[in-house]
C-alpha cells in the first residue's frame, strides 16, 4: 500500500499514456484499414483458401490406416477314402452301333487330350485335311457339332476313357 500511495501520480500518468498509445494505435489502423481495404480482402481470401487447400489435402491424402493380417496354421486330420480306380472297358456295342473306325477312335482320343488339328495331323502321319474329314464323320456319327461334345458323347458311351 505505502508503494501505491508514493508512487500514485506515477501510476496514473503512466496508464494514461497507455490509453492514449492504445487510441492512437487503433486510430491508425482504422486509417490503415480503410486505405487498403482491398488488399486486407484479398490477402484474407487468399489465406481462407490456403487454409483451406491444406485442410482438404490433409483429408484426402491422408495415410491409410493399415491392416495387419495374422496367419495362423490348422492341421486338420481325417480319414480319406480313396478308390481304387476302375480300370477302362471298352463298350464295343456302342463302338459298333456308332459304326467309328479304328482311325476315327483314334483321332477321338487324340481330340479328347487337347490336340489341334495340326497336331493330331503330325502324330497320326496324316495331312490336316484327312484329320478334318474323319473328325466331320466323327461329328455325323457321334450327332454333335462341337469337339467338345463329341468328347463328352464319347466319354458318356465309354467309348474313350
């Protein structure tokens, strides 16, 4: 308190020079403000976009949260039944019925691995147009239109295995 009372019109002259500082500080600016008002407005655009650029990018861009997968290994134990495979029989009454060739049947089962023409032409010894003969009279007896199912016809009367 004996402070406060030695050193009152110190005090007051002295927050009194503040005030006035403050007001003519202020008055400054208002003056500052209204002479370039359209550079405070486009600086301050300018940084509400910046802003918001970085705001945006940070969102879009943002590192993907990662996903971490566990592994884990079962042994699973059961009886398995295995057949013994049945051995191929030729059904020669469908073989007869068809009226194939032996030529043809082997031509059928060369189709029936996968073979082109081209290819079963180069094992059988043949040109392609013989191989392309016996497989439309393959197509005529067997009542396909397709490789494929005169294949599946084949396979379905054991005439191939």
């Amino acid at each position: 308190m004996i402070f406060l009372k030695k050193y009152k019109t110190l005090i007051i002259y002295s927050i009194s020079l503040a005030l006035l500082f403050l007001l003519l500080k202020l008055g400054e600016y208002r003056l500052l403000i209204i002479d370039h008002s359209f550079e405070i407005y486009a600086g301050s655009i300018a940084l509400l976009f910046l802003l918001l650029g970085i705001w945006l990018s940070r969102r879009i861009f943002a590192p993907k949260k990662e996903i971490s997968i566990i592994e884990t290994e079962k042994i699973v134990e059961k009886q398995v039944f295995i057949t013994a495979p049945v051995p191929f029989v030729l059904n020669e009454k469908a073989l007869s019925a068809t009226d194939i060739s032996s030529r043809e049947l082997e031509v059928l089962e060369l189709i029936a691995k996968g073979m082109s023409n081209q290819e079963i032409a180069g094992s059988l010894f043949l040109s392609v147009s013989t191989i392309k003969t016996h497989i439309a009279n393959l197509f005529f007896k067997l009542e396909v239109t397709r490789r494929t199912q005169a294949v599946e016809k084949a396979k379905k009367l054991s005439i191939i295995p």
